[in-house]
C-alpha cells in the first residue's frame, strides 16, 4: 500500500491510519512512522501529526499509536524532540482557553504524551514538564516522565537537581509507588538508576 504509486502520500497516510483504526496493530503504526519519516513535504507532515494528536486524545487511545509514540517516536534521539514538540503543539497554552470536553479531550492527550517522554532530551523535556506543573492533574503524568527518565536505559541526562525541585512541586498520592526512592535518589544527585550505588 505504501509503495502504491497511483496512490498520492496522503492517501497512503489516510489508509494506513484506517488499518490502525480497524486493527490497531502496532506494526501498521511503524509502517506509518517509516512513510512519513521519507517525506518532506511540511503540510503533509503536520496533517499526519494532526491525525496522530486527534487519537491520542480519544477516551480509549489506541494501543498501536501509543505504543509506537512511545518506543519508537520518543526513544529513537533523530525524532525525540521533533516528536514531542509536534505532538504537544499548543496544546498546554490551548488549555487556559478550554472546558468542558475539549479541555477532557486535551487533558488525555497531554497526559499520554508526558506519561511515555521519559526518553527526551531533558534540556526539551524539563520546560515542558514546569509548565504542565501548574495543572494538578497532570502531576501523576509527570512523575511517570521523570520516573521513566530516571530508569530509562536508553539516555542518562536527566538533571538530578532540576528533577527534584520539580518533584517537590508535585502534588502526588502519599504512598505513590517508587516516590520516595526517586527523590532521595535525585536529591543525591543521581541521574540515572544504573548510577545508584548497590
């Protein structure tokens, strides 16, 4: 289907998020992921990510483009902070502006983003994650970046000393699993598990 010819790139793209609608099949998310990646046309890339955004912020996102926006978009250093940007857009500004199911809606999407960023660069990360702060239900979704950030074994640049001044600015459940060893390890400077002393 992608290597149809009679087909223009927005059709291709148009189809393969019918197949992950219909299937929600993780590697017709990657197929997607490898199409727009060879593309360079501007306006088709920001009508993918519009696609992609509209998904995300579904009651049940589907598993596929979650997965995919996880281990693949948000990991992989080329396309991280790229990804991110593009996924979140305005949406953080948007919000002041919204109720209702609008601001539900944009509330999911935003919160899944952050959840599964723990793989950002954290000089594009951490001001995103200080402004997503002011919203108090978006600080569970941020504790996930910042736990994920720290275990993640992928990249270790994460701040220790930014990371725990924003932990103590979050408003989280006492008994928050893994809370408690995340701070005492990032107020020792710790910036990566593998980093802890045994």
């Amino acid at each position: 289907m992608f290597d149809d010819k009679h087909l223009t790139a927005r059709e291709r793209i148009r189809l393969g998020y019918g197949f992950v609608d219909l299937l929600d099949d993780y590697w017709a998310a990657v197929q997607l992921r490898w199409f727009i990646r060879r593309q360079t046309d501007p306006e088709l890339t920001e009508w993918f990510w519009a696609e992609y955004r509209s998904r995300l912020a579904e009651p049940q996102a589907l598993h596929a483009l979650t997965y995919c926006m996880s281990v693949d978009w948000l990991e992989d250093r080329n396309t991280a902070a790229p990804a991110f940007e593009a996924l979140l857009a305005d949406d953080l500004e948007r919000l002041k502006h919204l109720d209702g199911e609008a601001r539900e809606a944009t509330l999911r999407r935003i919160s899944r983003i952050l959840s599964a960023s723990g793989n950002v660069p954290w000089c594009v990360a951490a001001p995103v994650y200080q402004e997503a702060s002011a919203v108090p239900s978006l600080h569970r979704s941020i504790f996930g970046a910042v736990l994920g950030a720290f275990f993640s074994s992928f990249y270790a640049d994460l701040d220790p000393a930014e990371a725990h001044a924003l932990l103590l600015t979050l408003d989280l459940p006492s008994g928050t699993e893994h809370l408690d060893e995340l701070s005492a390890n990032l107020a020792a400077g710790y910036c990566h598990r593998s980093c802890v002393p045994e």
